[in-house]
C-alpha cells in the first residue's frame, strides 16, 4: 500500500501544534428517494459540501452553525459513523473515509464521541457501572483492576463511584452527560467529538459540565470537536470557531477574533442574534438581521449559500457585485482581514 | 412560610393583572405535587415582565393557571384578576370570551399549537371571528391577511391559505403571535416563545413579539429560561425557583445587582459572549423535587451561604436596599458587592481524580 501524501496545509487557519485530524474537501450527500413502490433517486440533501479544516493536538475546535447547517452530519462522518460520500479524514497518516468497519475498529479508541441527548445514548437496561466498562470490554481490556479503573473514571467526571450500580434513569441530566464523558474516556482517547454536549441541559447545570470538561481537555491534552449551536458557549471553550452555513465553512477564526470582529454576514448575523444577558449592553448594541429562513438543503442556492438571506446582498451591493454572489461559490481564503472568510465581499465589523 | 408579597410595580391603579397567592397542587399516586407556591405579580399596563427559571420550576404552570388551562385534576388557590375581575372559578365559557381577547397565549412548540388540518387563514380568522361575530368572513380573511404582513411573513395573501405544515418553525410561530395579536389582547403571555428555534430565526421572533405589542399596546409576560432573551426585552424580572418567585425586581436590579444567591449563582452559570470568564461559577445538585419538599429554603441544599435558619425557615420574599426590588433569602444583605466567583466553587473535574488519569496516562504511553 503506498503512503498517502500529506494533505495540503491551510494557510491562515491558524491553531497551534501538531495538526491531529485533518479533514480536506469533505462531501456527504444523502439520497431523497421518491415514494411509492419502485423507489427513485430523486435528489439529494447537501448535508455538507467540501468543508476542511484541521484538529490540532491538544485545542478544542467549535463548530457552529444552526438546525440543518451540517455540523453534526461533519462529526459523524469524521469517525466514519456516516461514510463519507467524498474527500478525505486523515488521522495520524491514515485515511479513515477508505477504513472498513473493521479496520476502523482499533481506532475507535482513540476516536471517542458524547451525544447530544444523555437520555437516548446510555442503555437504560444496563448499571452505569456496565455503560462505562462497555467500551473497555469490547476493546479487550477489561481485566483484573478495570473495575477500579471504572470507579476512578466515575470519580473523575465528579459522580460518586458508589453510585454505579445503579442505572441511567436514576440520574439527572447533567449526571447523565458526565456517564457518557466518562464512557468516552474509558479508553484514553486522543479525540473526542462532542456533538451538542450541553444543549440538553439547563444552564447551572451546563456550566459544570463545561469546566469538566475544559479540565479534561487542558490536563489530558485531548483534541475536542466541539459542536454546538451556541456561540457564548463556543466563546467560553474554544480555541478556535468554524462557522458552518447550510453544508459550508463560512468562517474560521481564533474565537476572541471571530466575536471581536467577525468578518462574514452570517457570522455577524449569529452574533448579533445571540442575546446578552445584559441590560444595558443588550439595548444598545448594533445589530445585523438577517431575513427568512435557511432554503432547503436539497437544492441550496447558486453561488454562495447565504445569499438569500444576507443582509449585505440585498442591502449594499450593487447590482454587478451581487453577480459574483450568484455564479461564484467564495471560497474559505484570508481576505485581508487576517483569517479565512467564504464570502466575496467581507468585512469585518464590530459587534460587542 | 407561603404567603406572598407580590412583585409590586409602583401603586398605580393600572394594574390589568394581578395575580396574588397563587398555588397550584397536581395529586399524583405518590402524593401532592406542589408546582405553585404562592406567586404573585402585578402586571401594569403595557409594561412587560420576564419571568425566568429553569426547567420544573412552575413557571409554565403559573401561566396555565392564569389561562385557566390546567386539567381539572389541578388544584388551584389564590387569585388572579383581570381588570379587577376574579378569573380562578370562572367557567370555561366565561373564560373562553376571554382568551385572546383579554389576555392571549402564545405557546413554546408552534406545531401543536396549531391544527394541522386548518390553513393558518382559517385559523386566524376563527379567532377574529370568536370574538366579533359580526366581523364577516371576508373581512376576517383580510384581516388576517393584514396580521400575517405585520408579524413579517412574507406574501401573505399567499401564505393566508398554507398549512402549517407547509411552514417553517419561524413562520408558524409568527402564525401564532398573529393569532395572539388578533383581538389587539391588553396582555399577550409568551411561554419559551423561541426556545424550538434557532438564534437567527429567534431574534427575528423576538422582533414580531416587539411589533405585537406595539401594534396592540399590550403588556407582556415572557416565560424563559434564557436570561438573554428577558436582559433585552423585558423591563421587570421575576426569578422562579421550586415553584416560587424569589427575586424580582427591575432588569438592571436582577442582572447587575442580585440579592438571592440563586440568581448570582445563575448569572455566573452564564458564558457570555461579551467577555472573557475564566471560570463558570456552576451551581452544584439541582433543583428539589416539589413531591416531597423539605422544610426551609427551597435552593439551601445547593446554597454555599446556606446557614442552619436555612433548613427549618423558608423566608418570604422582602424588600431589599432598593424600592421595589425583592428577594426572598435570610442574607440577601451579604450579596451586596459580591460576585458569583466570591460565592460558587468554580468545580469541574475532580482534581485528585484528573491528576491520577493524567498519571497513568503517561504511564501507558511510555
């Protein structure tokens, strides 16, 4: 088998070390059939199209974007749970979109994800004690001591060890996301895919989960991809944030730039949208609105994606500049403002 | 102790609702679960109040009763008036000329507050109509017509004929903001209004509830658990926690200048987006179960100023340094000045714990 060539670098992505997981012009499509009895290809959803990006070693990467912009769809098919429909994963010189199931198997341990709703993913007919040796079973290393190891694991995620004979339901929410944090970590990962962690969980109860968390990651040097729809939390935890819109990377940046100064209308728009819980500060801030809602992924516009509902198109182009907006997909490049925007036209501006 | 002073707003007489004392008890097989424990507030006219807290802490069920929509099995105590008159024991029918003319309802999930076998044209102008039977048909369509333009739907004589299901989750709660704003209601009550959509569709949501209550004039009580969402919109802030208010006051009063450890503990919970916070300030445990509420404070098993008065007292809500801001805690003097990083542990991992991991880490990769 021939070595596969390293990837081409990012210029401008910016983050720090070793790149870990490098993922270059990643495609998924999902097929929409037709109905009735002989069932047609007739379409498909554009879940996401060409995103790249890399995870470098010991740094927390969001990425956000709303209800149908692809982020979960990229977490997924990062560890191969949804087989790439083209480009490349690239994990430690090896390509995982090519990875049989089999072949993926080993990797898995290295390669670990907490779901979003911490109801759906513990097996509620197994003791949390069971739900945290699984990974260690399947692996082959649940051997003299792994019993220890699990307590010690439970301890970590700040539950009480006594508590593992008993089962998910008896947990609250945010107990419940610390059993899967503790899962994750059974095996010593290297990364760790977090899709939506915190969403599910009120906010006093959000915030320790988040500090766990950040512990975890800063003493253990682990990678997260952190996936979530909130920007004040993806401020708090991340190193760097990628904004996805409808498929597509339309920003990337250190996360105090991108709140600083976000460059893209649709970053611009996101921040302006999420409130602040702060009177004074609420009231008078400037805002960017945006209108309508995100067009279908089964066909997403022409050109760039946001043009629908951005206010820079309908508002301050010309007709001739919002040409290039319609026939020319921006490509994610530095545009002068010192990180990478997709967006013909951007600008940085200041929001807070 | 139950009893409640209410939020109180001034003394003016324009009050067009005041809920005093309210309680709310469910029977259950395990016993009776006490959803609401006296909650009052003052509504003024056209004045809007927030009321905040986090999942299970009644403040949905508060806004139920209010309605008069809880199912009968529910039993409810106090008073709750409207314009003077006493809504609790008033029938349905009675209760019905009400609704959404007086005070209008706008629900968290606008798919099941919508019928799905209706237009949303129909369904507009079935209020319309409910409440000027006189108004016509074609009058009533136009009108609803009119609403949709105004809550920012766009080419609303067409949408006037869609189904709901024919509409994204943004547009049917505009459908439904325009079905609250019909009968130009004196109080619209938004229960978690935007918590099923997303940030951008969230603001453009918040923007036609702000149009709502301009075009009507009426005042508004906005149920959330996002403290964003009450810093822009709203003037006053009740705090609800195990089926009480326990701090209200003005939003600057609330956000700037707490008095009840909850609400520190809440706003320290909170990253913001605006600075850089070293730590999150999580408040530990959660929220008692209302089934069985111990004696006492209700948040005093979370409190870190927890004190012995705590367990056996549950104090009422009183006035703090500041007219017309009230907390319902034994030490509210001692927040004075104080963040929420001087009160809460910033705790994450155990540390013991993480150093061990980190240990034996580095031990398997050698």
């Amino acid at each position: 088998m021939s070595v596969p060539q390293p990837p081409p670098p990012l210029p401008g992505h910016g983050g720090t070390g070793a790149p870990v997981l490098q993922v270059r012009d990643l495609v998924k499509h999902f097929p929409v059939m037709s109905r009735g009895v002989v069932r047609r290809r007739v379409g498909d959803v554009h879940a996401v199209c060409g995103a790249s990006f890399d995870l470098h070693e010991n740094e927390t990467l969001g990425l956000v974007g709303e209800s149908g912009s692809g982020k979960t769809t990229i977490a997924r098919t990062l560890l191969n749970l949804e087989s790439a429909t083209s480009g490349q994963v690239r994990y430690q010189g090896r390509e995982l979109t090519e990875l049989s199931r089999r072949q993926m198997r080993p990797l898995r341990r290295e390669l670990q994800i907490v779901f979003q709703d911490p109801y759906a993913s513990l097996d509620p007919r197994i003791s949390v004690h069971e739900i945290v040796a699984e990974p260690l079973r399947i692996h082959g290393r649940y051997g003299p001591g792994a019993g220890d190891e699990v307590r010690e694991l439970l301890r970590l995620v700040g539950l009480n060890p006594e508590h593992g004979n008993r089962f998910a339901h008896e947990f609250s929410g945010g107990q419940r996301q610390r059993i899967g944090i503790a899962r994750a970590l059974a095996l010593r990962p290297k990364v760790i895919v977090l899709d939506e962690p915190v969403s599910a969980l009120d906010v006093s109860i959000q915030a320790g989960v988040l500090n766990l968390l950040m512990d975890l990651q800063s003493e253990l040097g682990l990678s997260f991809l952190f996936v979530a729809h909130d920007l004040s939390v993806m401020r708090h935890v991340a190193q760097r944030v990628a904004v996805m819109y409808l498929g597509r990377l339309v920003e990337i940046a250190p996360a105090r730039t991108l709140f600083a100064r976000p460059a893209h209308p649709y970053t611009q728009a996101l921040v302006s949208a999420i409130p602040l819980p702060d009177p004074r500060k609420e009231r008078a801030r400037r805002r960017v609105t945006v209108q309508g809602d995100v067009p279908s992924p089964i066909r997403p516009p022409s050109g760039c994606r946001f043009r629908t509902r951005c206010p820079k198109f309908a508002d301050e182009l010309t007709e001739s500049e919002r040409v290039s907006c319609v026939e020319q997909v921006p490509e994610l490049i530095d545009r002068g403002g010192g990180n990478p925007v997709a967006c013909h036209y951007a600008e940085s501006v200041e929001l807070l | 102790m139950t009893t409640s002073q209410g939020v109180q707003a001034g003394s003016g007489s324009g009050a067009v609702l005041e809920v005093e004392d309210l309680t709310v008890e469910f029977p259950t097989e395990d016993g009776v679960v006490r959803a609401v424990r006296g909650v009052g507030y003052r509504l003024e006219r056209g004045e809007s109040l927030g009321i905040v807290g986090e999942s299970g802490s009644g403040k949905s069920v508060t806004a139920l009763a209010v309605m008069g929509l809880l199912p009968a099995t529910a039993r409810v105590r106090g008073s709750v008036r409207f314009e003077g008159t006493e809504l609790l024991g008033l029938s349905d029918a009675r209760l019905s000329d009400l609704r959404g003319s007086g005070i209008a309802m706008i629900f968290q999930d606008p798919m099941t507050s919508l019928n799905p076998v209706y237009t949303v044209g129909y369904q507009i102008a079935e209020t319309l109509l409910r409440h000027n039977p006189g108004l016509g048909g074609r009058a009533a369509r136009e009108r609803s017509v009119d609403l949709l333009g105004t809550v920012g739907i766009p080419s609303p004589q067409r949408r006037v004929d869609s189904y709901p299901h024919e509409l994204s989750g943004g547009m049917r709660q505009r459908v439904v903001i325009a079905i609250a704003m019909a009968n130009d209601p004196d109080v619209i009550i938004a229960d978690e209004p935007t918590t099923a959509l997303d940030v951008t569709v969230q603001a453009q949501i918040l923007d036609a509830l702000e149009t709502a209550r301009s075009e009507t004039g009426a005042a508004l009580v906005l149920i959330t658990h996002d403290l964003g969402v009450v810093a822009g919109h709203t003037d006053r802030v009740a705090v609800m926690y195990a089926g009480r208010i326990v701090e209200t006051g003005s939003v600057e009063d609330i956000f700037y200048t707490p008095r009840m450890p909850y609400t520190l503990g809440l706003l320290g919970s909170l990253p913001r987006m605006d600075r850089d916070e070293e730590r999150l300030t999580p408040i530990t445990g959660s929220p008692p179960s209302l089934l069985h509420l111990p004696p006492g404070c209700p948040f005093a098993p979370r409190c870190p100023m927890r004190q012995d008065v705590c367990d056996h007292d549950e104090p009422p809500l009183r006035t703090t340094a500041h007219d017309g801001h009230l907390s319902a805690c034994h030490f509210a003097e001692r927040l004075v000045d104080t963040g929420a990083g001087e009160i809460f542990d910033a705790v994450g991992a155990d540390a013991e714990a993480l150093a061990r991991f980190a240990d034996t880490e580095s031990e398997d990769s050698v």
